[in-house]
C-alpha cells in the first residue's frame, strides 16, 4: 500500500504520483492524439493506485475533462478519485481570452462539473490571471463555490509572486501550480518560501523539462516542436544540460529505474512539494512514472542531486 500524503491543508490525501492529462484529449495541445489512447491512460493509472488526476478546460477545450469524466463514470469510484481541474480559458469569435471575473469563473465550474461528470470538483485552479480582475475577487468567488460543495479546494496556476499574495489575503489559496524543474529553479527563491510559510502546497508543471531530464536524449538529438525554441535545448546550454543529467544515470543503474524517476524523486523529497503530476502519452509511461514510488533516496543522494544542478 503507497503510503498517502495530504496536499498541503486541503484535507485531500492523495497518492504523492499522480497524473497530468494533457495528453488526454489535448488536441490542440498535442499532434496525432488519440481519444480511447487518452482514455487508457486515465484507467491505467487508476487502476494501479493513481488516485490524483489533474486536467483543465483548455486542455482540448473541454475535451480532456470529457474523456475523464467517461471513464469515472464506467470505473464508478469517484469518491476515491481526487480530482483537480483548471479554468479561465474562454472562446471568443475563435480567440482564446483568460477570463477571472466572478461570474466566468462560477460558469466554468458549472461547465467543468457537467463534462466531467460529477456534482464535485476536489481542486479547482484559477489556470491564468487576467490583467483586470482584482485576485482577492477572483479567489472570494471560489471561496463561495467551496462554501456550496461544488468544489473542494482553491488553487491558482501561472501566478506571479505579487498576485499569489494578493489572491490570497484571506488565507484561501490551497495550491499554487507552477513552472519548476531542476534545471529552473528560480520558483525555490520566488515562491516557496511564501508557500512554506502559507502552508500553500507547491505542485511543479513540467517536472521533466519537456522530456530534458529523461535521459533519452544526447547532443544529437534534433526537435521540430516548441522544444527548438526553448532555452535549455540550444546550443552549449543544451550540451551542458545533458552533462547534468547524465551524471544521474548511475544513481539510477543502481536502482534499476529511469532517471526520470530520480527526478521525481527528488522533488517528492523537497519540503515545499507533496505530489507531482507528471504526464504521459500511453499507458506505459504511467507505469514507469510509478515506480518513482519505489526510490527513496539517500539523504546523500538528495545533497549530490542538489550540486549537480545547483
């Protein structure tokens, strides 16, 4: 039995690996996805003890929430699923437009329940912040939505610094979901210490650096997605990247484990971090991303891993 952990002060314990579902009917996302592909990593994880499933409006415009809330339907166990989605996303005469106000936000929710298929929603991110809507408004809206069950805890995602603090004046913000991995860590000087000191837990978007810090790359490797523009895969920075990570394989030779699963390891070991939600493409990948479970790292091993990328 995987020993459960709560997400910050939300009441919600979860296993700490848990989900991300872009890749489930993220079309928009993603080239050449397929539905019932989508649909089988949803039951794959949860049928090996994945218990936390993160997805959001945009994620296909809705259709990641569908896909899931047919598969809750024919496993019948939502009470043990803990279910987060993400809204602010709208469509307008073909424009996607980030919308925070009270009433889209209570929409979205509405629109978010009916597809997945529940009368509930454990965690609800606000996914951006709008340039026009007070935060201490935008959070007080979904304070009242947990107020009438429909939604179970308050997260915002893609905040900054300034706006976390001011959507949380009340102390309502359970969650904060953002950009971290161990080759950004800017999020270790910007955030965690007011997410510590809030008891807001920290939950890493792209843990792995789109696919960075798998080791399944070498100074060879070409990309013809969103990858050719990112930093951390051009030029010399990407040749010492993957020095890094190379020098994690033996660690995890020795584990018997990729070294991705050292990675998530390592962020499970951070005291800001409670779960992760990493993400996959077929239902193999969630069954590797589990076996993050079986790596306790050493204390010793913690601190190396911390020099390598500091």
């Amino acid at each position: 039995m995987v020993a459960k952990v709560e997400i910050g002060k939300t009441g919600l314990f979860v296993n700490p690996v848990g989900l991300g579902t872009n890749a489930v009917g993220g079309h928009n996302l993603f080239p050449n996805l397929n539905d019932e592909t989508g649909k089988e990593i949803v039951r794959t994880a949860i049928n090996n003890g994945i218990d936390f499933l993160d997805t959001a409006f945009i994620y296909g415009q809705g259709r990641s929430e569908e896909l899931i809330g047919e598969v809750l339907k024919e496993s019948k166990n939502r009470q043990e699923i803990v279910l987060a989605s993400k809204g602010a996303h709208k469509l307008v005469d073909g424009q996607v437009l980030v919308d925070n106000s009270p009433k889209f936000l209570r929409d979205t929710v509405e629109n978010s329940l009916r597809l997945l298929q529940t009368d509930y929603i454990d965690l609800f991110y606000i996914h951006y912040p709008d340039e026009s809507t007070p935060k201490e408004e935008a959070i007080g809206a979904l304070h009242r939505l947990k107020e009438e069950g429909k939604i179970r805890a308050i997260g915002v995602s893609n905040f900054t610094l300034d706006q976390l603090k001011e959507g949380n004046q009340d102390g309502y913000i359970d969650v904060l979901q953002s950009g971290y991995n161990l080759l950004n860590r800017n999020a270790e000087d910007d955030f965690m210490p007011y997410t510590l000191e809030h008891k807001i837990s920290f939950i890493p978007y792209f843990p792995l650096a789109s696919g960075l810090l798998t080791g399944k790359f070498d100074k060879n490797s070409t990309f013809e997605d969103g990858r050719s523009k990112n930093p951390l895969f051009q030029g010399e920075a990407f040749v010492r990247n993957l020095e890094k990570v190379e020098q994690l394989r033996q660690i995890a030779g020795e584990r018997n484990v990729g070294i991705s699963n050292i990675v998530l390891a390592w962020y499970l070991a951070q005291e800001a971090i409670d779960v992760i939600i990493p993400g996959a493409k077929k239902p193999e990948q969630v069954l590797d991303n589990l076996k993050t479970l079986d790596v306790p790292l050493s204390p010793d091993e913690i601190a190396e891993i911390d020099r390598i990328f500091q």
